[in-house]
C-alpha cells in the first residue's frame, strides 16, 4: 500500500476494550491515489469513533469539507461542501458468515492487527455527493458557470448533427436508387 493510504491504518490489536477516536485528513494526496476517479481535490475531517468490544470493533464515521468536481454543464472546477455518517462494524472471526458480509460489516481474522480505512472513506465521500454537480447547487453560485464554454459546447454539438445530417443526404445508395428512378420515366 503506499504511504499516503497508509496514514489510513488503524492498529487494533493492543487497543483496550472500549472507545477510542482517531482523526484523519484528506487532501488532495489522498484523492491522487484513486486514479480515474470523479474527485480531483479536496479538504475533508474525517473523524472515527471506534469502540473496542472483545471479538467485534464498532467504528462510526463522521467526514466533513469541500471537494471540488466537474460541473455537469461547464466542465469546471466545482467546489461543493459534504458531508457523510456512517458506521462500520469489523467482527473479529476465523469464520466468515458470507450472508453477512457487506460494505458495512466486514471480518478480519484473529491473527490481523490493523485495519486500512482509505478505500472505504474514499468511497463513503463518493457516495455524499449529489448526482446532479453544477454551479448554483450546495451555496454556489451560477455565476461562476462558464457559459463561454457551454456556448462552444453547445454549438461543437450542432455542428456535428448538421454533418450527421449531410453525410445521410449524400449517401451513395440513395443517388443510385434516384438514378434508377429516373431511368424508369
Ligand atoms: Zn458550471
């Protein structure tokens, strides 16, 4: 794993019964590691209580900043504000229930020592966000809408309809079956 995800790792073995609090940031560092990804920056707390019980570890999630994605209509940079709340229950087991498996409850085997959280805070993020992401949503503000851009857009659009529509006109089946119509008269 690399050394950004790994200030993701919480060490579980030698915490005593009870509840614990770990903090965490995500930066951009964090984002570059999940390549592809709809994410391109951002600032986020991400705050875990994590209650220690004998054979099972309760962890409640609590992320909150900006993140800055595209905006669905002019393709910049959108910064909205998020937030998410979830918890994470590990149970501590050499047999696995696979009926019980999940994106909230997983298992970890006697002899592991340490959880690695980055892939489900990445994807807890992910999932705060609101499908539709365009400037004027969350507090921002229309304004920052670069219509310049969705006008060249818009008319990139226009431009390749007319010649969808001009390479049907002329295609060569059509003049043939006209000739054919012709030499009929
Ligand atoms: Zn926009």
């Amino acid at each position: 794993m690399s050394k950004i995800l790994n200030r993701y790792l919480v060490q579980f073995k030698g915490l005593a019964v009870g509840q614990h609090v770990f903090s965490f940031d995500v930066d951009k560092a964090f984002f570059d590691e999940f390549e592809g990804g709809e994410i391109s920056n951002g600032r986020l707390s991400v705050e875990v209580i994590l209650n220690r019980l004998s054979n099972m570890i309760e962890l409640d999630f609590f992320i909150e900043g900006d993140v800055e994605v595209k905006c669905d209509r002019c393709l910049e940079v959108l910064t909205i504000p998020t937030e998410f709340e979830g918890k994470l229950v590990v149970r501590i087991s050499d047999s696995i229930d696979e009926s019980e498996v999940s994106d909230e409850i997983w298992y970890v085997s006697s002899n592991e020592h340490e959880l690695s959280l980055a892939q489900y805070i990445y994807e807890s993020i992910c999932l705060s966000l609101p499908l539709q992401r365009y400037h004027g949503i969350l507090g921002t503000s229309t304004d920052d809408c670069d219509s310049e851009m969705l006008e060249r857009l818009q008319t990139l659009s226009l431009d390749e309809n007319q010649e969808v529509r001009e390479a049907d006109s002329t295609d060569s089946r059509w003049d043939k079956l006209k000739d054919l119509m012709n030499n009929q008269n």
